[in-house]
C-alpha cells in the first residue's frame, strides 16, 4: 500500500515537473525567439540609417492622406461631440437621424472657415507687402548711396555702387532668373497640389469615419473578442484610451496656446506702437497652430507688412518676434501643451526639435502626442512593476495598463514616476 502511494505521489510530481518543464521550454524559446527578432530590427537599423529613414519617410508619404484624416477626425470630434450634445438635442426620430450629419457638416465648414480667414489674412497683404517693397528698393537704394557717399567710405561706396539696384537692373535680373523662379514656383505648386489632395482625401476619410465611428468600433470591438483574449482586450482598450485622451488634450492645448500667442502678441504690438497690430496679432496666434515654429510664419508676414511702413520699426518688430517666439517655445508653449499632454516642458521641445528634423511638418505636429502617449504608456508601466515589486509580486511582462492610467496613484509619493 506504502509503496503504491509513493507511486502515486511520484508520477504526479514526475507529471507536474514534466508540465513545469514544458513550460519552461516553451517560455524560453518564445523569449529566444523574441530577442532574436528584436537584435535583428536593431542591428539592421543601426547598421541601416540612413535607409531606414528614407524608407521611413517613404511609408509617412503613402500613408500621408490617412494620418491626415486621423488627425482631422479627432479634430473634428471636439465641435461634432459638443453640438450633438449642446446644440441638436431633439429626441424626434428625424432630429436623431440628421444631427451628426448636420454637426458634421458645421464642424466642417467651421474649419475650413479658419483655413480661409488665414488665407484672407496672409495672401491679400503678403502681396501688396511685396509689390510696395518692390517699388521701394531703388528708393533705398538712393538713400544707402548718398547716406554712404556723406561718411566718404571708398570700399563701402564701391561695394553699394556694384549692387546696381536700378528700377532697370532690378527688372533685368528678375528677368534672367524667370527660369530659375519658373523651375522653383512649379515645384512650389507641386509641393501644394500635393498637399491639398492628400488633404481632400484626409477629410474624406475623416468625415467617412465620423459618420459611422459606433459602427467602426462596434466592428472593432467583434474582431478583439474572437482575436484576443479578455486580459489582451483589456490592455488594448487601456492603450487606446491613453491615445484617444492624449489626442483629445494635445488639440486643446495647440488651440489654447493659439489663443495665448495671438492675444499676446497683439496687446504687446499695441503698447509698442507697431503698424497692423490688431492684423498680425491673431495672424501669429492663428500660426501657432503649428507647433514653435508657427510663430516665426506670422512673425514673417508682418515683418513685410511693416517694413511698407517704416523699415527700421520692421527692423525692431523682427527683433520683438523673435524674442516672443524664444519665450514660447521655452515657457509657453511646453507648459500650456505640456501639461494639456501631461508631457513635461523637456520631453515636449525635444518631441517638436527631434520630429521636425527627421520627417518635417509631419513630425513637428505628431511629435509631441505621439511621445506624450509613450511617456503615459511607459509611466504607467513602470507604476505597475513598482507597486508588483512592493507588494512582493514579479511584474507580469506585458501586463501594460490596469483600469487605463488609473495605475499612478498621485497621492502616494511612491508611486510617482
């Protein structure tokens, strides 16, 4: 009977070692597996660079048009979200069929509206700006001649005198360079054809998807639960809820910081007696709208509107503009989007320096979300494993988000990242 026992007690230990052992077989070749796959990306990208970049920003071009409309329906969201639910709130079945198309149509109309009064604001007066400054250059010319010709300098007369900025010269060197300016303004115009049709196509996607977002995330919702399990759907929904709420701040923040610069600019312009203050003023704050450098846009078409006026207060206006735009991208603009994102001021300049410089305009507006949602990720992670390792618990890997961001305990010190 012992030995029967004994047996028994054997063959179920050899059993459970056998299916610990398996187990442990089949950890260690997934993990092998995984490292090896992940030494070959990396070796492959540092050994690869300048191909990785190129290819990188060869896949941002073809999906241009989607991140467009991504980024236009989360855009789009903020003022269709709000008048379904301030301004269309019949309960009539014909309120509740037509009101998201209605606020659809109104979200839109309200954002071109914006694009046209940047428009109205910038082309009108850049142009006039260009043809006044055209006409007045031999005018200064004459003034820098005789202002020369009075302090007796010969190097400096010689060198004035060999710029020939003659109403003629001045037309003949436009005139030899039509084909350089030729070659440069289709390239120009190609540039912008480009950009508006992937934005048409941007909006499309994006008004597709706004009309129909229940249904998409109902679609998406049936495809987790037959893909995934019910903790993978779990960490899914946390990740992207991390992602919608970054995308939704990140937008508030561009607009509030918009608001900030404009009024700033324009009560600054005021009090320093600077032409077309109450024009370049929201102008600037309309330009903000692209992240640090946005400024510098406005800041550029109000150097010309006043150098019209008065070329030594465009000079100082200049001077003002940069310092402003110094103070933006240094306090302003990192604190006001920063803790929009929960991004700290660090993190957010180096998400705009680094994204600009590797994929532009692109990467200098997505920078700072995109790295705001890897911060949140990657904190709350970190939150988890520390509060796994103070309770005596190993952290399980992948184990990514428990109840969204709600990890971060703020009123624990501990547990701040």
């Amino acid at each position: 009977m012992k030995n029967k026992t004994a047996q028994n007690d054997s063959t179920k230990y050899n059993s459970s070692d056998n299916k610990t052992l398996v187990k442990v077989k089949q950890f260690d070749y997934r993990q092998i597996a995984k490292l090896i796959i992940l030494a070959g990306i990396v070796y492959f990208t540092v050994t690869n660079v300048t191909t990785f970049f190129v290819f990188l920003k060869y896949l941002l071009g073809i999906l241009a048009p989607v991140i467009i409309g991504l980024f236009l329906a989360f855009t789009l969201n903020l003022p269709l979200t709000w008048l379904e639910n301030k301004v269309f709130t019949g309960t009539s079945p014909l309120m509740k069929k037509i009101k998201r198309p209605l606020s659809l149509i109104l979200s839109i109309l309200l954002l071109l509206g914006i694009i046209a009064l940047v428009v109205i604001l910038v082309i009108p007066q850049s142009v006039e700006a260009i043809q006044v400054i055209s006409k007045q250059v031999p005018g200064y010319y004459e003034s820098i001649m005789a202002w020369v010709k009075e302090r007796d300098i010969t190097w400096l007369t010689e060198y004035v005198e060999n710029l020939n900025f003659s109403e003629n010269d001045w037309s003949k060197g436009l005139i030899g360079n039509v084909g350089n300016v030729a070659g440069d303004l289709f390239k120009g115009v190609s540039g912008v054809l480009g950009g508006l049709i992937n934005a048409v196509i941007g909006l499309t996607f994006a008004a597709f998807m706004l009309v129909s977002k229940e249904t998409l995330l109902r679609q998406l919702k049936h495809v987790m639960e037959a893909y995934m399990t019910s903790e993978k759907r779990y960490e899914v929904k946390g990740v992207t809820n991390v992602i919608g709420k970054t995308f939704h701040n990140y937008i508030i923040g561009q607009v509030t910081e918009a608001m900030v610069m404009g009024v700033l600019t324009t009560l600054l312009m005021l009090l320093l007696g600077f032409p077309y203050a109450t024009v370049i003023g929201p102008l600037t704050g309309l330009s903000s709208l692209i992240p640090m450098i946005g400024a510098f846009l406005g800041g550029a078409v109000g150097f010309l509107l006043i150098l019209t006026v008065n070329p030594m207060q465009a000079l100082l206006f200049l001077l003002f503009i940069i310092v402003l735009q110094q103070l933006d991208g240094m306090f302003i603009y990192p604190r006001v989007v920063g803790n929009s994102v929960e991004l700290p001021p660090l993190w957010v300049f180096f998400a705009v320096t680094i994204g600009g410089a590797l994929f532009g305009f692109i990467g200098t507006f997505l920078g700072v979300p995109i790295l705001a949602v890897i911060y949140q990720l990657v904190k709350a992670n970190v939150a988890k494993r520390r509060r796994d390792f103070n309770q005596g618990d190993k952290p399980r890997i992948g184990n990514l988000l428990d109840k969204g961001m709600d990890l971060v305990d703020n009123k624990n010190p501990e547990n701040k990242v």
